[in-house]
C-alpha cells in the first residue's frame, strides 16, 4: 500500500510549544499525534524562516507575562527546532514574496501570514494554521483555502 508523504508548513503558533507555551485548542495529545505522523512519514514539516520574527515576539513577551527567565529553553529550542531534522526549513522565493506583497495590498496586514499562505500555495503544502481570520479575508478575496487545515483536520485526513 503506498501513500502521498504530506508536506506541511507550519503557522508560528505550532512552533511555540517548543518554547513552553501553551496554545489554546492545541493538546499535548495533539502535540503527541503529530510528532507521531511525522516519525511514521505520514507528513514532512516545513518551516518558514521568516516566522523567528513572529516567534521571538511571541516568547518574549510571554516570558515578561509570566515573569520567567527562560533562556535556557529558548536555547534548548532554537538548537531542536533548526538541528534535529524534524522540521525542514525554507525561505520564501520570488513568487511567494510577490503573492505575499499582493494580499498585502489588498489589505491583509500580517505580512507573516501573508508570507506563509503565499509559501503553501506556491509550494503545493498544507499551510497548519487556527487562524480564521486569514481563511475570512482569503475567501472573501477569492483566493483558495483548501490548503488550509487546523491540527484536527490534518489529524483526521491523516486517518483517512
């Protein structure tokens, strides 16, 4: 029986618990069932290089939220996220950046999640994501959204 390796780019928010962070509507059971998929080469990871911008925000200012140092974590982080080989890291390319610029123009202001639609749609990927207003803004544009799942959808077409 053979099957189609998923490739999957990941929206910040999938990334913030490996800082720590927990993310409303996202489990450790969750968590733990797309790890698995990932190790039994159900799906391939992708990340957008441009997300560190989003993501160091986010950490930072959950850090002073709760008052913590976390250092530490963010070192232990940032050295799995780019070194383990779990996830596969890329850079946006010429046409991305001129997709992301035109939704932009259309009055999207998350330049990050311009970015990472524009990469999904260009690279033939699943864009993992719980951003509804993104999806909102994209149809009302007639832009297409197929390609847009949250964990549960993934987790059930994994199932399929």
């Amino acid at each position: 029986m053979s099957y189609t390796v998923l490739k999957v780019l990941l929206d910040s928010t999938y990334i913030l618990p490996s800082f720590g962070i927990e993310v409303d509507g996202l489990s450790d059971e969750h968590l733990a069932q797309l790890r698995q998929a990932r190790i039994n080469g159900k799906v391939r990871f992708y990340c957008l290089s441009v997300v560190w911008v989003e993501v160091l925000g986010k950490v930072y200012r959950e850090s002073k939220r709760l008052k913590v140092d976390i250092e530490d974590i963010v070192k232990i982080a940032v050295t799995s996220l780019l070194e383990s080989g779990f996830y596969e890291w890329i850079h946006p390319s010429s046409d991305t950046i001129r997709l992301a610029f035109k939704l932009r123009m259309l009055g999207h202001k998350d330049n990050i999640d311009n970015l990472l639609y524009a990469t999904s749609l260009t690279n033939n990927m699943i864009f993992l994501t719980m951003d509804d207003d993104l999806k909102e803004f994209l149809l009302e544009h007639g832009y297409e959204t197929n390609n847009l799942m949250n964990h549960r959808s993934l987790l059930n077409k994994l199932e399929e």
